[in-house]
C-alpha cells in the first residue's frame, strides 16, 4: 500500500505522525506543504480540509481513487483521526490501547492544548523571522495576526522567557510519571508518548528552542522516544 504523508515538516502535529511511521516500520513518502500556500490541500481534498497532516494512501485495486484520512474524514470526535487509522492499519492497538483509553483522553488533549499553546509560541518567534521569502513570511505572520491580535509575534518575543517557565511548569508532571515508567503511561509507548515527542520536537526544531531545562527525566524519555521502535508483528 503506497502512502504519502503531506506535511509540514516543524508540525507538532506532523513530527508525530512520521515518528509513528518510523516505528512501526511503515514505508512511506512525504509531500513538504508550504505553511503560507495551502492551496494543493483544499484541491487534494475537493475543499474539505486545509491542514496538515493528510494522509493519502493509494488503493491496490487499479482505477480506485486514494483514501485520503485527515481529522474529521473518519469523524473521530477527538480530532484523533489520522493517529487511529495508524493504529488500527499497522499499530495492533499498541497506540490506542483499551487499558489507558480514559488516561490518554485526559493527556492527549492537555498536550495539544495547553503545551502546544506554548510551544508554537516558543517556535515560531525563531522560526518565522528566518523564512526568507517575504510573501510567505508575511502571509504567516497575517494568518497569526488575525487568530491573536496584531503584533502578536513580537509580543510572544518578549514573553519568551515567561512562556519557558510556564512551559517548564506544565512538564513536571510528566517528568514525574517517567519515574516508574520508561514511557508516560507505562513499558512501550502509546500515542500520548508521540503527542508530546511532537511538541517538544517542534519547540526544539533545527535547534529553534534548547530542550526545557530542569526535567532530566524527560530529557532522557525525548531521547528514546525519538530513537524507539516497535517490534515487527506479523500483518
Ligand atoms: N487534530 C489535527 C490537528 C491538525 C492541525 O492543527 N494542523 C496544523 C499544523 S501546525 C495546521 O495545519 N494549522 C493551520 C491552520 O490551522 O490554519 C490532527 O492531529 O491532525
């Protein structure tokens, strides 16, 4: 089964996404999307979807159109839908496992929630002002704008330093659940482990942001995370 995976390759919602695939073996390619253009993802998608990820997983039967999955085409009512297809196509319920449902419903949102809240913030004053093609730096900066208020990017600037901390914060309970487990919720990862691999990955990117400081457990989990892999089951 050919799978392209369109992307944008900073996304704290990408970076899990090939991390998965990476683990489990999965063969696939990547289409990088501009974050400034997402026109090829409204055509992709006949207009239904404009982010990023979008999976496109080509069918074996000649003549049948790709399966695209991206949130909401499975009607997922946690915006999950691409993790579970994963899970569900190659993972053997080793993301999503019945045991810490419940535990990764509180988790997963808190981790796109208020980390990600953080970290894009964090993110994004290093990496918008090193685009260099000025339309798309400006287009971004526009999209930002209108969601947070103008001169929101230099405002985040100047409360880098107290986004860090609330940051560091918001970490020491996970740092504390890696005490008595290599991974957030036990032995093996599950998806939460991928969740907030992409946050902190994102945060971290092309060395925008050091890795939070103060949580060595943590720094030692983001370690394994990024270098785990499954071990191969039989389809
Ligand atoms: N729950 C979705 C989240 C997708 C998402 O928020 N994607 C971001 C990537 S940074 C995006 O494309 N944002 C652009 C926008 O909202 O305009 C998923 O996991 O697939």
């Amino acid at each position: 089964m050919a799978l392209l995976l369109h992307q944008i390759p900073h996304s704290p919602y990408c970076l899990p996404v090939v991390r998965v695939l990476e683990s489990l073996h999965v063969p696939f390619s990547i289409v990088n999307v501009s974050n400034g253009d997402r026109s090829p993802l409204i055509r992709l998608t006949q207009g239904a979807y404009y982010q990023v990820p979008i999976l496109e997983v080509e069918s074996e039967t000649p003549g049948c159109p790709a399966r695209l999955v991206f949130e909401g085409s499975d009607s997922c009512s946690d915006g999950l839908d691409v993790a579970r297809f994963l899970d569900r196509t190659w993972g053997h319920g080793r993301l999503f496992p019945a045991a810490v449902e419940g535990l990764q419903g509180i988790l997963i949102p808190h981790i796109e929630s208020e980390l990600e809240g953080l970290t894009f913030k964090l993110a994004d004053v290093q990496s918008i002002p090193s685009i260099t093609d000025l339309v798309e730096r400006t287009l971004i900066v526009r999209h930002k704008e209108r969601r947070f208020g103008k001169g929101c990017v230099e405002q985040w600037q100047l409360q880098a330093p107290e986004l860090t901390r609330q940051l560091q914060r918001l970490l020491v309970p996970y740092d504390q659940m890696l005490a008595v487990h290599p991974f957030l919720l036990g032995p093996a990862p599950v998806y939460a482990d991928f969740a907030l691999y992409g946050v902190l990955a994102n945060l971290t990117y092309q060395n925008w942001n050091p890795f939070p400081a103060g949580l060595p457990r943590l720094a030692a989990w983001f370690d394994r995370i990024r270098r785990f892999e499954f071990p191969q089951q039989a389809p």
